[in-house]
C-alpha cells in the first residue's frame, strides 16, 4: 500500500498491493458518498487523481507495465482531464450509471479512495482544474491547441506515469 504527504502531493510507496478493477462509475460513487453535494468538475478530477496515481503506484519498473483502476481514456478538454463516459452519464443521465453502480467493498480500494479524498477533495472544481492545467500529461495532450479550441486528445498513461511516478517516494 502507500501513504499520501498531503503537503507535497506525493506519496510514500509501502508496499505494492493489488486492487481490482473497478468501473469509473463506481470510483464516481464512491466520490459521491463523501460529497453529495460535489460539482461535476470536481468529480472528474477527483477521479482523474485516482485514475493518474493508481497507473503509477502500480507502475512495475522492470516491465514496464502498471494496473487500472478503471479501464477509461481521460481526453484533454478545456477544463482539464474529462472521463467522456462519465460527463455523458452527468448531462444526458442524471448520474444514473453512476447511482446505480455497485459500492466499493475492497478495503485496499476504499483506502485508497480516502488518500485521494483527503489530498484532493479539500479543492474546488475550479482549484482542481487549475492543478491538472500545470501538469504534464494535460499539456502535452493540448499541445498546439489555443487555449479555448475544444479537444478529444486522449491524455497519454506514459505522460501520466512521466508526471507522478517522480512524486512517488518509495522507502524501499
């Protein structure tokens, strides 16, 4: 497992650990049953940040292979890392798959979840975007594009692994 520094925003590798996969709905439900009342943008990049630390915390060196927490592509948009699938579940939906996505019951997951929550959900929406506008994997994927131009640029995992996995500090 590991440990977020809620400080720097990086985390401390304890031990590696296997999860299961999950679906970005129930990642999205899980965010939801902290805070009911969260914004759309925050529910994406809260589910960004799990999405982008889970690729590097499980990142195997050697093999050059990672994990998933769930199997989506983040694209590039205006506002910053967006699940499609999500966001359409959000405006043509209500939310629907994601409220009627089965809970998390993994103890290692639900743990996770709550570093996440704890180093992140203290963020606006709007706080949250401008973080993911600083990084990596984001920028690379709107390179060239004005800053208003619309885009579907999916966000790289190597960008993604190139952006934490240097904030991973392992005590290994």
């Amino acid at each position: 497992m590991f440990k977020f520094d809620k400080d720097t925003t990086s985390c401390v590798l304890l031990e590696k650990g296997g999860f299961n996969m999950f679906t970005i709905f129930q990642v999205a439900k899980w965010f939801f049953n902290k805070e009911n009342d969260i914004s759309p943008k925050k529910l994406q990049k809260l589910c960004w940040y799990a999405y982008s630390w889970y690729i590097a915390l499980t990142y195997d060196v050697e093999e050059k292979s990672n994990d998933y927490l769930f199997n989506e592509n983040a694209e590039a948009w205006v506002h910053g890392p967006v699940f499609r699938v999500l966001f359409t579940d959000y405006k043509y939906h209500e939310y629907e798959r994601t409220m009627t996505a089965d809970d998390i019951t993994n103890v290692d997951t639900i743990d996770f979840l709550n570093d996440i929550y704890e180093v992140y959900g203290k963020f606006s929406g709007f706080e949250l975007e401008s973080l993911t506008h600083q990084e990596r994997p984001w920028l690379e994927a709107r390179r060239g594009l004005d800053i208003l131009e619309a885009s579907n640029n999916i966000i790289s995992k190597e960008d993604i692994i190139n952006e934490y996995l240097p904030r991973l500090k392992s005590n290994l």
